[in-house]
C-alpha cells in the first residue's frame, strides 16, 4: 500500500507535467494556426471549472460550507493528487494481493491500471456524480487526451511501485 501510495503521487506528478506539456503544445499550435488567419474559437478554460474544482466544492458543502471560486482553484491540486494518491495505494495493493503476473509486469500491470482508471474514473463515475458532461458530449480528442495522461500516469505508478517495493 505504500509503495502504492508512493507510485500514485509519482504517476499524479507525471500525468500534471504530461498535461502542462500537452496544454502549452496545444496553445501553441493554437496560436500559430491563428497567425496563418485561421479564426478558432475555443472557451476560455480558466473560466470553466473541471472535475476537480468540482469535486472541491460539494466536498465543502458536505461540510457546509461554501468555496468561491477562488478557493476551489486552490483546492483542485489537493483534490487531483490525492486521488492520485489514493488509487496508486490501491493499485499498491491488487499487485501485490493479485495475480502473480501483475508482479513480473510493472509496466503492462501500470498501463492496465492507468486505463482501466480513465476507464472507471473518467468516464463513468465522475461524469455520473456530476462532475464532467456525458462523456457523448466531448470530442474524441478530450478522450485521447485523458487515455494519454492516464497511460503517463500508470505507466509511471507501475516503474514507481516496483522500484519502492524493492526499496521496502
């Protein structure tokens, strides 16, 4: 569980600097489209609250309190590392409680759990507590990208898990 633990927080690490690099990509190449004249119009994220900042705030309501907005961009990095955390300490887990195989693979074991955790996360469980639109809503490109930042970070909780447990 805590070489989990360990590799959930090392994955949640990999998967925001995939996203940043993934992000700051896409604006540019954004930006150079609209150089050549060609007019996108796309909305404008930092108005918009994802999943995260969601999550922040009926977490605060159970509590019975109200974030503004403002608080919940500052709770939305606690709220996504630790998830991350948290499913890297179950990850931790079912391999080491699981099938022998799951052991031998690290990286096959930590893609499996990545995309089974875009799979389980992402598209089922966050949109049906409200947290995201259906997932028919979004382009195909929203859900690549989400599989691609889930691949990063299982990939990085399998090498992670193994070297810890090693360590332990």
């Amino acid at each position: 569980m805590v070489a989990g633990g360990a590799a959930g927080l090392a994955g949640t690490i990999a998967m925001t600097q995939f996203q940043n690099l993934w992000s700051k990509t896409s604006e540019k190449l954004r930006d150079e489209s609209s150089m050549k004249g060609h007019s996108g119009t796309h909305a404008n994220e930092s108005e918009s609250e994802d999943a995260t900042m969601k999550a922040a705030g009926k977490l605060a309501e159970l509590a019975r309190h109200k974030l503004s907005k403002q608080e919940k961009k500052k709770a939305s990095p606690i709220i996504h590392y630790a998830f991350g955390t948290g499913m890297g300490s179950l990850y931790g887990v079912i391999v080491e409680y699981g099938p022998r195989d799951m052991r031998r693979h690290d990286l096959l074991s930590g893609l499996g759990f990545g995309s089974a955790l875009f799979a389980g996360a992402d598209e089922i469980v966050v949109p049906a507590l409200g947290l995201s639109g259906s997932p028919s809503e979004g382009p195909l490109s929203s859900h690549l990208y989400a599989l691609a930042s889930h691949v990063v970070y299982g990939i990085t909780a399998g090498t992670v898990r193994k070297a810890v447990r090693a360590a332990l």
